[in-house]
C-alpha cells in the first residue's frame, strides 16, 4: 500500500535543513495533523537527530504497526509543521507537548 503524504517533494521548502532525520507517525505526514508532542532520544546512527514526532493522538496499537511510522529528514516534519523549528536545538532527553494555546511546553519524555 503506497502512502498519500500531506505535502509532494517538490513542496518542501528549507526551513531547518541540517538537523538529520527523525521519526515521524503518519498522523503528520499523511492525515495532516499538526505535531502533537516531540522528544529527542539518544540517535540510532549518525544521521538521525533523536527527534521523534507524534500528533499525540496514536494509540499503542497504531504506534506497534512499523508501517504508521517512517524515516524522514527533520526539514520534511518543518513543512508539515513549523512550530518544531525553535525546539530543534533542544538537547538529548528533551520533550514538547503542544499545549491548548497552539504553542509547545515543556514535556515528560517517554
């Protein structure tokens, strides 16, 4: 099953080139939600930023199925959502939740 993104290749713009890739969950890239809430963990390998983007709204169950979720260059997930770029720098460990006011706030991560 081929994927229908929010956004075609020749749509994304440099808004935060740079940083590496990310997880992102199709709630974002595909059904259009805005980011919900965001952590960086410890990368994989070198080219992944640690960034991990959620809308908030994925059960458990959707977030096991390996197919809801997929590799993305961090600038990608800007696109979709430009609210993530001033928490990019954000070290290690950090973690937003987007609060009711649209704005992110400081989070618990996983």
């Amino acid at each position: 099953m081929s994927k229908q993104f929010g956004l075609t290749a020749n749509e994304i713009r440099p808004i935060a080139t740079g940083y590496g890739s990310c997880f992102a969950s199709d709630h974002i890239t595909v059904e259009g939600r805005k980011v919900g809430f965001m952590y960086r963990e410890e990368p994989d390998n070198e080219i992944d930023s640690g960034w991990r983007f959620l809308s908030g709204h994925e059960s458990q169950e959707y977030l096991d199925d390996p197919d809801h979720l997929s590799i993305y260059d961090v600038n990608t997930v800007a696109n979709y959502d430009e609210g993530i770029v001033t928490h990019l720098s954000a070290s290690v460990g950090s973690a937003f939740a987007r609060a009711q006011s649209g704005e992110f706030v400081e989070a618990e991560a996983p």
